[in-house]
C-alpha cells in the first residue's frame, strides 16, 4: 500500500484522474470500477476535461460501479445511475452498453447480484477500482461486520452512512433507502489495483484507523492492507491522525513509480 499525501483535495482529486488517465491510455480497454459520493466529483471533472480537452478515449472501455441503491430506478436523481450521467457518463465517449451499475429495481436481488459479479468475470476482472470512504469505514456499501471475503449482495446501511448521504435526498436520511446492492469486499479485493481517495478532516481518525490499524471486519476499508496494489491519496486533512507520514511522503519524493506525479 502507498499512501500519497497532497496539499490540498483538488490536488488529491487531480492526481487521482491522472492515475486514471494513465491506465485508460495504457489499456484503452481498461475495465474501471467507479464511486460515487461528494469526493469523487472532482475526479469525475477532471476526467471529463481531459476527454474535451486533450481527447482522453472512452470508446472502449467499460465501466462497473460500486453499489446502487435498492428501490431506485436509474431515472431517480437519488441514484446512483443518475449522478454517474450527469458527473461522468455524459461528458465522455462512453458507450451506454459498456457502463454497469446493479439493478435497483431488480425483482430477484440475489440473482441480480450473481449477474453482476458474473459481468465482472465475464469482462476480464476490474483493472482499476477507485473507491471513497465512508464515515464508518465502508468501502462500497460494505458496512461494519461485512465480511471481507463477501460478493456482491444486498446490504442495510448505517445510520451514519445514511447520515452522510443525506444531502442527495433533501437533507433527510430518513428518505435515503435503507438497503443497496454493493459490491462485495472481496469482490473489490479481486481488482488488479485500488485506488482510494480520501480529503477533509471528518475522514482523518477513520482513514487512519483503516490504513495503520488492525486490518477488521467492523471497517471494511482495513481490508485493503491485504491488496498488493493499492494507492490511497489524501489531502493535508484527511492525513493529519496518520502516524506514518514521514515515510509516506519519502515514497512519493524518491520511488520512481511517482516520478511523473511529483
Ligand atoms: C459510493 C461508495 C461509498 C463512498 C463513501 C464516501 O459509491 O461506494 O463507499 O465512496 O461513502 O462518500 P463521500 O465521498 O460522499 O464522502
């Protein structure tokens, strides 16, 4: 695991679409896992710009999302197939068929969820997963006490969680869903990379928690200790409970797999 440190979270945010950015052009079929959620907005602008601006190509790859909520059809501004149209889908060269969100709405939750995975598999495995993390430590809608070899299945979600996704639903978490369909731990551990993006100092004890302490079940985020190819970026706020830092920013000075991001 590297943990990256920026100034400020549109530096954070910045280096996050670099990263994408690089993999897209590398692997122009890149399979991409993507988030949602305030932190990912940034990152969304600036993979947008850099498709308008220096032509960033889309057109082949396909995209699988974290998690939807349960109850919700795409056409609900409360979705998560809505925020994913209007911060990414339509500002690039996707195409529609190649972007993957769960169902909903889907009348068989189970078989739903054994699709999914099976549309991951079937497309060659996520190369790249970029994440968020929740207040209480989530990644997807994996909510404490998941387990961290879980699929893709439906899960309730906190009271925090509902809390912190208040704002997308009038300010009130009684209107957010109480379920989703989320990716699995495991699901997420199986990606070639992760890439988690964290900024603000209401993520610092629970970021600090996740990547310098005991790798549990009661915050999912712990479990990427066990990924071999994980990047967590942070601005100045969210890194400021990490103990480590001294030697987190040695890395980003001296590895060359930083140069170019220097
Ligand atoms: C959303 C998701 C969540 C968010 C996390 C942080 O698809 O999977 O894990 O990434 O809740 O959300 P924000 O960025 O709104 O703080």
């Amino acid at each position: 695991m590297d943990v990256i440190i920026q100034p400020t979270a549109a530096r954070a945010e910045q280096l996050a679409a670099a990263i994408i950015a690089k993999a897209l052009r590398a692997k122009p079929h890149l399979v991409l896992g993507l988030a949602t959620g305030r932190t990912m907005e940034g990152v969304y602008g600036h993979l947008a710009r850099l498709h308008r601006e220096e032509g960033l190509d889309f057109a082949q790859c396909r995209t699988f999302n974290l998690d939807e909520y349960i109850g919700l059809g795409s056409g609900d501004p409360g979705s998560y197939r809505h925020y994913m149209r209007e911060q990414l889908f339509r500002h690039v060269n996707l195409l529609p068929e190649n972007t993957h969100l769960p169902d909903g709405l889907a009348v068989e939750l189970d078989a739903e969820c054994e699709a999914y995975e099976a549309r991951i598999r079937a497309c060659g495995g996520i190369d790249l997963q970029l994440l968020g993390i929740g207040r209480d430590g989530h990644i997807g809608f994996n909510e404490p006490l998941s387990a961290l070899r879980s699929r893709t299945r439906e899960k309730g979600l906190t009271r925090a969680t509902r809390e912190q996704n208040a704002a997308m639903f009038g300010g009130n978490a009684n209107k957010v869903p109480a379920r989703a369909i989320t990716m699995g731990v495991g699901t997420i551990l199986d990606s070639r990379r992760c890439l988690l993006l964290a900024d603000g100092a209401e993520k610092a004890r629970i970021l600090a928690l996740a990547v310098e302490g005991p790798i549990t079940s009661m915050i999912s985020a712990s479990a990427l200790q066990l990924h071999a190819h994980c990047t967590i970026i942070v601005d100045e706020a969210a890194a400021s409970e990490l103990e480590g830092t001294e030697y987190y920013r040695w890395i980003l000075a001296n590895e060359p797999e930083w140069a170019e991001f220097r």
